[in-house]
C-alpha cells in the first residue's frame, strides 16, 4: 500500500481505505476477479443484485455494445438470498475489503424477506437498495420512480436490517432530486446514483430489436454528462453522502464526480473494458492528491467552483 495522502471515506460509521467501489451487477460476487486483481486494493465491492428467489434473468441477447457504451437486460440473473449466503459469502467474508450487497425485490416484502435473512450473517457492511426495480403491486412501475413508493420501501428495509443502507437512484424519473429526498426522510444513511438509463437498439437488416427483452439500461460514458449533473443536483438537496455512477472509466472522470460533490465513485463498464480499471483509478487519485499537494481526498469533496 502507498503512503501518502489519505484516501480514506466513512459513510454510516463503516471506513472504507478508499472511494473506489465496484459497480453491481458489473463484478458478479467478487470472486470472479479474484486471479485479475487485488481485490484488498478496493474501496468495496457491491455484489450482484440478491433477490428472494433465484431468478433466471430475460431471454437473450442480454447485451450489446454502443457508442461509448452498451446495453444490457441481465434481467437481475442471480441464485436467490439463501444460496447466497450459502455459496459466496464465505469467499467475500476473507476479503480485506468491504462488502456492501445489493439487494433487489418485485415487492416491499420481498426487500424486507431479503434483508432479514443478511441480517444474521457476518462479512456484510452495507446493503444497496436497488429500487430501479418494477413494483408488481403498482403496474410494473419502479419503486424509485415516484417519491411515495421509494419512501415507502426504504422506510420498511430500514426498519428490518441491522446494516446501514444505501438507496440506489434510478435516472429515470421527472425529479431526481425529490427521490432523493424522499429516501433521506425514509432512513437511508446514502444514495448512490445513477442506474443505468432506458435504452434500445434495432437490427435494421433483420427489422427487429437486438435485445430479447427488447428494451435495456444504458450504461458507460456516453452517460457520464447526465450522472455527472445528477449528482450535483442531489448533493445539493440532501444531507446525505452521494456515491457517484456513470461511465467513470479513469481517474479523471471519479474527480469530476468528486468535486461535484460524491465522496465515493464506482467503476462499472469499465470493469470489462480492463478488470484494472478501479486499481488505476485509486493510483491516479492517490498520484493526484500527491501531485497537489493535498493532505485528504476529502479536501476534493465537493469542492467545484461556480461563480
């Protein structure tokens, strides 16, 4: 480990030794990496989405590469919270980094049933609530579309789990902002945001979308301009730590995300362009601390200059 500038953050009294976390659903459970870099190096880790039941995820194609970017409708593919627990947390419990899991769900119940059963098991930090979910008791509608239905999920998750909580945005919404707020009042200790945006591709030879599930989220730097606001928008409307996400492919880019405001970044296409990408990124900020002589990441912290 370098010495030198402290690039230490603490959200909800958990100290992370750096603000580079891993995006979920881009690093599967950690362990998938674990011959490609070292993984103690790492902010964190944010596992794939847990649900309450395994889930086979949509019919494929799942992916497809664009500009500056791809789309992806995994469909939230992931073996179900008890086996889970059963079959990876043991690996992420040896890790020397901190392991936040994401947790996904089509109904309150369904959040609440998941968070309880991660309440017994040790090796977990914080959850991240991903409530760009569709809420089946509302018409297929996200929990995180509306200000009513993200307060009411985060309230009820909050009062099930012992773990601090991260509510992760979705962008699309009128008003990221009021979400936000909305989460804030409900009990969560952080947002993170954004997830990916909806998108679509066609096969103009074949007349017909190229993803199964016909539409996707779209994610890498073609996104990067609207996260980048987004979380400047937040930042200001809430009193709580902001995690930035969107298109951070090097350590330009998580400053960028840093002066407006996140304390912490995660890196999610980049993770298939160079499994390095995060490690570089926690060199360069660690090179640029140095460089200007800054004693703390936090002396970067929303530090951007408007006049």
């Amino acid at each position: 480990m370098k010495k030198g500038p402290d690039l230490s953050v603490e959200i909800a009294k958990v100290k992370f030794s750096n603000p580079v976390l891993v995006a979920s659903g881009t690093f599967g459970y950690g362990e998938e990496y674990d011959q490609l870099i070292d993984l103690s190096r790492l902010g964190g880790i944010i596992t794939k989405s847990v649900t309450l039941e395994q889930r086979e995820g949509n019919p494929p194609p799942r992916t497809c590469e664009t500009p500056c970017g791809m789309l992806n409708a995994i469909g939230l593919t992931n073996l179900g919270v008890d086996a889970f627990i059963r079959e990876k947390l043991p690996f992420l419990r040896r890790l020397k980094t901190k392991v936040i899991v994401n947790v996904a769900g089509s109904t309150i119940e369904d959040y609440v049933s998941v968070t309880r059963r991660l309440n017994y098991c040790k090796g977990i930090d914080m959850l991240e609530i991903n409530i760009s979910c569709p809420n089946v008791k509302q018409g297929g509608l996200a929990f995180g579309a509306r200000p009513e239905s993200a307060r009411a999920c985060i309230r009820q998750i909050k009062d099930n789990t012992s773990y601090p909580i991260i509510a992760k945005l979705s962008p699309n919404v009128t008003d990221i902002a009021e979400i936000a707020q909305a989460v804030q009042e409900a009990g969560a200790d952080a947002v993170s945001l954004i997830n990916t945006l909806v998108g679509m591709a066609i096969d103009v030879e074949n007349r017909r979308p190229i993803l199964g599930n016909v539409t996707g989220g779209l994610s890498g730097p073609a996104i990067k301009p609207v996260a980048l606001v987004m979380v400047w928008k937040v930042v200001q409307a809430v009193d709580l730590p902001v995690i930035g996400i969107g298109g951070i492919m090097n350590t330009r880019d998580a400053l960028e995300f840093i002066l407006a405001g996140a304390c912490m970044t995660q890196v999610g296409c980049g993770n298939f362009v160079d499994p390095q990408t995060s490690i570089k990124i926690v060199d360069g900020l660690h090179g640029y601390l140095k460089e200007k002589k800054l004693a703390r990441i936090g002396d970067l912290i929303g530090k951007l200059e408007i006049d």
